[in-house]
C-alpha cells in the first residue's frame, strides 16, 4: 500500500511539472520527426556541370541526364574549376584524351557518394550499350573510356570521420560548454551565493559579465584541449589557419556559454537543465551538416538557420577541408558573436525575477 502511496506521488509530480511532460511526450517525437526528415533527404539528383570544350561523347551525356540533373558550359577551365570551389555545382565532367575526368569538390561525403554513383551507373550504363553496340557504335563515333575522379579538397582516401571532424569538434565543444555553464551556474543559484550577490549594488549585466568571463577562462582551456586532441592525436588535417580554428571555437564557446547561463536561469535543478538537451543540443547535430540538408524540407532548411552550430560547423568545415580564409567565413563568425552578444543581454534581462534594479 505505500508502494502505491509513494508512486501516486511521483505521479503528481510529474502531472504537476509541464517540462517534464513535454519531456517524455513532446520532444521524443519532435527530434524522431526531425531525425527522419533529415535521414530520408538523401542527394538523388547531383548537379553535374559538363564541359562542352571536352567533346564528351553524347550517348554518356544523355546516360548522365537519367542519373542526375546537367548542366554544359563551354567557359574556361578556370571558370569551370572555379564554380566547383564555390560549390554551385557537385561535379565536373571532362575529357581528357581517352579519359572521363570527374572532378567533385571533395569536402562533403554525402555529395562525393552521390556523384560517384551517378556518373559510375552512366559510364556503366555508356559501356554496356557500347559493347552491345560494337561497330555501330564505334561509326557513330562513340568510343571506349576511362573513369576517373579528382578531389579539388581531400582524396579517395579521406575518411568518413574525416569529413565530419570539424562538425563534431564544434558539437562536442558547445555540448560542453553548454553543460558547464549551465549546471554551474544553477548551482551558484542553489547555493545562494547569486541571491546574495543580488543582494548588492551590483548590477545586472556586471554579474553576467562576471560569471561568463569567470567560466569564459576555464572554457578557452577545453576548447583547446579538444582542438589539439583531435588535430594532433587523432590525425586531423587542417588545410586552414589553425589560429583561425580556435577563433570559431572559441566564439562558438562563447554562444554556448552564454546559451547555458541563459537557459540555467528558467531551470530550479540539474534535471530540469538537462531537459533542455533535446530540444537545444540534439537539432544541432542534426542541422550543422552533418547530414545533407538540399533535397530536404524548406522549412527545415530555415530551421538549420536557427542554431548557432550550423555557422560554426560551415566556418570549421571550410577551413579545415577547403582551407578557407578569415574572409571566407567573415560573415559565419559575425553571427556567432552575434549569437554570444544576444544570449548575455537575455541572460541579464532573465535576471529581472531575481532582483529589480
């Protein structure tokens, strides 16, 4: 009988806290609806860019329109090269003598995967007909070739872990981050030593400054610990500044510190701080690139927008895999300071509830 005591308890506990039902309720099927959208965005339809200049023979061009979407240009090579860099397309296909050159940026598997299949089933495709073909074939001009692909970043070898390490360093750095912040700070509340600091003329936004730039210290010292770590322990390339790589982190650790104090001033304990997880932490692996996000939802790729991860993680990727310049991701690193700058006010204005200045 007090077994069934103690558990109506429990009962109206969680029936009485509103978090915690949207907790087991709400965002497991939030992050399941998100997970499969995202999933299920595979690249079907790679953009390939042919270069009209190289004479590749029609019957693979029309072969390469069944796998994916073409797009002839007869611009320079330079050009050509240079719309590739920029990612405007996933491929480009020249000749070569007897060879069939596919050249792909290289810094996203997802898109790398889905070029080597479509060209792969054309030229596959292209041989087959040859064979079959023989003569006529070789009257209409079309002839036997070699399949090649070229990497402008990275190579054959690179690995999956390899194009997902600069993701997954700016993840692991603001789920950290986040934690630190927020349960430190919940606990400075708990323990009352923020009453008492509300206590005296100090104001707002100096007690914020206080505890970002306390914590900020002990948080530059991970970010570069797991910066060296995955550079010079496990193996990572960085084709950029690595100065540049502790910059986005820094700032992203910066956001992330702010976000966690921010957040930890709506949460009375540790459990309701961690509720937080799946609604904060969770989407930003799922929309910082990690997974391929063009074929998806619009309304998803504007959510992708939302995270301060998403900037950090195309800053990271495009310096650790395309050797990007502090110009290059100028506008990436104004919004992650940007993100810190708007998380500090809010977590001064939060402050309100405790003390009215």
């Amino acid at each position: 009988m007090r077994t069934f005591t103690v558990a109506k308890r429990i009962v109206k506990q969680i029936i009485g806290d509103k978090r915690s039902l949207a907790l087991l309720f709400i965002a497991p099927i939030f992050v399941l609806t998100l997970f499969n959208i995202i999933l299920n965005s595979t690249i079907d339809n790679p953009k390939l860019l042919i270069d009209s200049n190289s004479n590749i023979p029609i019957a693979l061009i029309d072969e390469m329109k069944n796998q994916g979407e073409v797009y002839e240009s007869s611009d320079s090579e330079e050009s050509l090269i240079e719309k590739i860099k920029d990612r405007e397309y996933d491929a480009l296909i020249q000749m070569e003598n007897e060879d069939l050159i596919t050249i792909v940026e290289g810094s996203e598997m997802s898109i790398n995967s889905a070029v080597q299949k479509a060209v792969s089933t054309a030229f596959s495709n292209y041989s087959k007909d040859m064979i079959s073909g023989n003569e006529n074939l070789s009257k209409m001009g079309i002839r036997m070739l070699d399949n090649e692909f070229s990497y402008i970043n990275g190579s054959s070898d690179m690995t999956t872990f390899d194009s997902i390490a600069p993701m997954m360093m700016g993840f692991f750095i603001f789920f950290f981050v986040f934690l630190l912040a927020g349960i430190a700070f919940l606990r400075e509340r708990i323990s009352g030593t923020l009453e008492r600091l509300m206590a005296t003329p100090i104001k707002r936004m100096e007690i914020v400054m206080g505890y970002f730039l306390g914590f900020g210290v002990f948080v530059i010292i991970q970010t570069i610990l797991i910066q060296i770590f995955m550079i010079y322990v496990l193996g990572i390339t960085v084709k950029g500044s690595p100065l540049l790589v502790l910059l986005i982190n820094i700032l992203l650790a910066a956001g992330s510190l702010s976000l966690g104090t921010l957040l930890s001033t709506f949460a009375k304990n540790e459990f309701q701080l961690i509720q937080f997880v799946p609604i904060v932490i969770v989407p930003q692996i799922l929309f910082c690139g990690l997974f391929s996000l063009r074929e998806s939802p619009i309304w998803i790729q504007g959510l992708s927008k939302v995270f301060p991860l998403t900037y950090a993680a195309d800053a990271l990727t495009g310096v650790v895999l395309r050797g990007s310049s502090l110009s290059d991701i100028s506008l990436d690193l104004l919004i992650l300071t940007v993100y810190a700058i708007v998380f500090i006010i809010l977590n001064s204005i939060a402050l309100k509830k405790y003390r009215r200045l």
